[in-house]
C-alpha cells in the first residue's frame, strides 16, 4: 500500500485501473497478500538451500576439442555450463543464474550458480578433451 496526493489518485491512478481505495477490507486483503507472499518466499529459499546441500561438491563435466598442449580450440562458457547441468543432473536453470569466466584450457574450474536471490551454490567444472 501506498500513499498518493488525491489529485493523483482520482485523476489518473483509479480511472487507469491502477489503484484502489484502501478501505478495511482492502488493508486486510492488502495483509493477506503479503503475509503468503512471505510464506511463498521462505518456501522457494528453503528449497533452494535443500538443493543446494544435495548438489554440494557436484563435478560437472564438459568436452571440449582441444590442442596437445591442453589449450581449447574456442572456450567453454556459461551456455555449456547450463546444458551439461541440464544434461547430467537435471538441474533446470537458465544462463543468467550461472556465472564464471570462460574456460580456455582443460582442467577443473569453478562456476557459480545462483539458486536463489541468497543461495549459491558452487559448481566445479571438469572440462576434459574430446576425443
């Protein structure tokens, strides 16, 4: 809820279908609407930390075309971070929840991957030659 000038309130907000007068039952609702908007968000970081404690220490694995020297041919990113965690774990997240600097050579290398607003989880990644 939110306190705007009258003015403001009848001329524009009310007419656009923007706002409503707040009234004792609109207060209440108003409450309601918070307290299972709260609920709903410590359920989604509860989750969120669950999944986060069963895929601790998780070893991703990823194949890359590489030189004899260990040097990829191109870089492993984000985008292939997020379709081998798709791929052997069935985690469903999107390329915006993953972060990390491209991989350019072979080895194991960390990513991060953002499960929730507070929870992260640490990913390594184990980018091996193709053969």
């Amino acid at each position: 809820m939110v306190e705007v000038a009258r003015g403001y309130a009848r001329n524009y907000l009310v007419p656009q279908g923007l706002a409503v007068e707040a009234g004792s039952g609109m207060t209440a609702q108003a409450e309601a609407m918070q307290r299972k908007r709260a609920l709903q968000a410590a359920a989604d970081k509860t989750e969120a930390e669950e999944s986060a404690a069963r895929l601790e220490g998780l070893v991703v694995q990823v194949a890359a075309k590489a030189s004899e020297a260990g040097r990829l041919f191109g870089s492993v990113g984000v985008v292939e971070v997020v379709s081998a965690l798709v791929d052997q774990f069935g985690l469903e997240v999107d390329r915006g929840q993953v972060s990390g600097d491209p991989v350019k050579d072979l080895g194991t290398h960390g990513f991060t991957v953002r499960l929730h607003p507070e929870v992260d989880l640490q990913v390594s990644v184990e980018v091996q030659a193709e053969e």
